[in-house]
C-alpha cells in the first residue's frame, strides 16, 4: 500500500472516530439536559390541594386541620371546578369532619346545597380573598362528655367588586379515637359564648 493511501486511511480513521465522538457527545447530551421549561403540566390550586393523603398526612394540630379545610374551601368558591374536582374536593373536605358532623350532612344533600351556595357566591362575583387561622396559643382546650374538644378563630375575608367584608368565625373541634382533630361544628363568632356552651355539630 502506497504513503498517500496509508495518509488517506488515517485521515478517514481520524474523521470516522471524530463523528462518532461528536455523536456520542451530543446524545449524552440530549440524555443529561434538563426539561425545558413547560413541558410539563403545572398543577393548579386543585391539584396542589388533592396532593395530600390524609391517611398517611393528616393534619397533626388543630390550626392545621382548619389550615387545610381553608386551602379546600377556596378552591370549592374561587376556581372554576369541574364536577369532578367539584365532588374531590368536597369529600376532601368531609374527611376531615366528625362522624357527627357527617351524620347532619349527608353527602348528596350536602353536595346539592353547598354547590348552590357556591354558584350563588360566584355569580355575584365574589372572591374568598383572606382565611387567616388564629395562632397556636388562641387555642382553647377542654373536656366535655368524656372527650377532647378545642376552640379555635378563624378570620375570613371576602370581596364584591372593591368593597371587601370581614367575618370571624370559631370552630369547634373535637378528638376522635384515632387522635385526629375533627371539625365538630363552626359559627359566627357573635353567635357563640366562649364560656360553658355544648355546640351542636352544623
């Protein structure tokens, strides 16, 4: 074989392994490079909400308990649900309710009445703005009929057009066997004395 095709074999060699490296290269790089941004769905309020397993994540304290039902209770009022999300979110919802709470709503008349109220509440244009949950120290404990009841303020803001309304509301919560806060009930502040009262669930 002459010089000039051993020259000829070499530079083919050296242009073949040059290719095959940049082709490699540029695989691995296309493997390693991060997603672009937005290819991936972005979840909603909805989603982020439904993400919590309450068997395995329940909320440990009681602002926590009314926390979460707030997050719920926005999306059920402030977000375009579908019938789905509608019902997801509302059963939600009533996971974290006492058994006797659920016994004075039962689900498909629980389910008629509230999503009238919140296609009332959307069609006048509102917006549930505020759910602001009193600290850990505005929690009052006590003993009543042999369980574990706990009191706790939550403040609640809403807007109709530039006029905004504040309410305060106090819920009542009771323990149940498996050491979970349960709503047992809630109302206007006005309509409840903070002293010896026994709050029916509503």
């Amino acid at each position: 074989m002459s010089k000039d095709a051993d020259k000829r074999t070499t530079r083919i060699t050296i242009v073949v392994s040059i290719l095959i490296i940049a082709i490699v290269g540029y695989y691995c790089y296309l493997v390693n490079r991060p997603a672009k941004q937005g290819t991936e769905k972005e979840l909603t309020a909805i989603d982020e909400v439904l993400l919590r397993n309450l068997l395995h994540d329940y909320p440990p304290t009681v602002k926590e308990v009314v926390k979460y039902h707030n997050e719920i209770t926005q999306c059920l009022y402030n977000e375009k649900c579908e019938q789905e999300d509608f019902e997801n979110l509302l059963r939600r919802d009533r996971e974290l309710y006492d058994n006797s709470l659920l016994l004075n709503n039962e689900w498909e008349t629980h389910t008629i009445n509230f999503l009238a109220e919140v296609t009332a509440f959307q069609n006048a244009k509102r917006k549930l703005t505020g759910a602001k949950v009193g600290a850990s120290t505005d929690v009052d404990y006590f003993e009543k009929d042999g369980y574990s009841f706990a009191r706790i303020p939550c403040r609640y803001t809403v807007m109709e057009g530039t006029d905004s309304t504040t309410t305060l509301h106090i819920f009542l919560l009771r323990k149940d066997e498996g050491g979970h806060w349960k709503i047992y009930g809630w109302d206007l502040a006005e309509n409840v004395e903070l002293e010896e009262k026994e709050t029916e669930g509503q």
